[in-house]
C-alpha cells in the first residue's frame, strides 16, 4: 500500500505524503496506537500548512536520483526538507541497514555498509557484485506476523532535521523518508 501511495504521489501532483507511518508507535500490524495518531495528525497539519496556507512546494524525503557507480557501490540523492538527513536509531530501531535493501535476479544483495556521504545522499555498498535488473528498497520488507511501527514493522531509520515541535509542544515532527522501491540507475520523472 505504501509503495502504490508514492507511486501515486510521484504521478499525480495534488496527492501530497506528509508522512510514512513507521515511525508511528503501532498497536498492532496496521493501526496506529492513540499516540500514534497524534503523531501522524500533528505531522499532517505540519505539511498541510506549509503546502496549503503558505503555499510552499512541499515534498517528503523520498528519492531523487538512484545512480550506480560500480559493481558494488549505489548513491541515492534524496530531496530533503530540512536538511541534513541522518540515521535516528532511537525514535526507529534499526531493522538491519537502516532499513535498506538491494536485490537482483539472484535476490538479496548483501550490504556491507551505508553512510551518509552529504547532507542529502546516502552511499550503499554492497559485499558483492549487484547483478541484473537491480532494485533499491528502504523501509519495504518486514517481517511477516511481527506488528507495524518503529520496532517491529517495516521501517528505515533516516530522516531529516526538521525542528518543528508538535501543538503539544514536545514532539518533533521530523520527516522520515517514505517508504520506496525503486529500479537501480532512477532519476524522478524521467
């Protein structure tokens, strides 16, 4: 569902994300718990003032351009709100790679690391050669039967430094990336 919403969102441009819903504390695999729904509420009038009220050009953190350098090295330029991007392994537990994927026509790639390279790109490097008809993943897979949120479900740990604070007044409203997979070289819109 969350990639068939982005899709959606990259084709059509009055469908606007204003986030993802792993960061959201869950109940179970598909409902958020009330705190959750706070959470994904103050974000969405977060976004919804910026893109309605003031009028702003509003995008989530998602993919810009995926670009192959070698065998075993990928970048993903992302579009970032507020930049810089960064791994938070404490709002999000790090489901393996920060919630990365890369697979090909033999499978899963093995990723020997990731790291921020900028303020907007992230590096994969990968333990072997990446083969044939390659795709990205982030914050796609889970594990079946496990619930949804930032322990257990599908979920990535990048976003960005957003310092918006909620109408409670203690909670962040960061911008985590959306949930993606992608084909290996991508450029938005071509």
């Amino acid at each position: 569902i969350a990639q068939a919403i982005f899709e959606a969102s990259e084709e059509d441009p009055r469908i606007i994300i204003a986030a993802p819903m792993y960061q959201a504390p869950h109940a179970d695999a598909l409902h958020p718990t009330s705190a959750g729904k706070q959470l994904v509420g103050m974000q969405w009038g977060k976004v919804l003032y910026k893109r309605v009220y003031r009028g702003e050009d509003w995008r989530p953190v998602e993919p810009r351009r995926i670009t192959k350098h070698s065998a075993r090295v990928i970048t993903i330029k992302f579009h970032v709100p507020e930049a810089p991007l960064l791994f938070d392994t404490t709002n999000v537990v790090d489901p393996g790679d920060y919630g990365f994927t890369v697979e090909d026509d033999s499978g899963f790639v093995s990723i020997a690391s990731v790291d921020l390279i900028n303020s907007d790109t992230v590096r994969i490097t990968t333990s072997t050669d990446i083969g044939t008809n390659p795709k990205l993943g982030y914050a796609y897979y889970g594990i079946g039967g496990n619930g949804g949120g930032p322990i257990t479900g599908a979920r990535g740990c990048l976003r960005d430094s957003d310092p918006t604070v909620g109408a409670d007044g203690s909670t962040n409203l960061w911008n985590w990336a959306e949930t993606f997979q992608k084909p290996i070289p991508y450029v938005k819109g071509a």
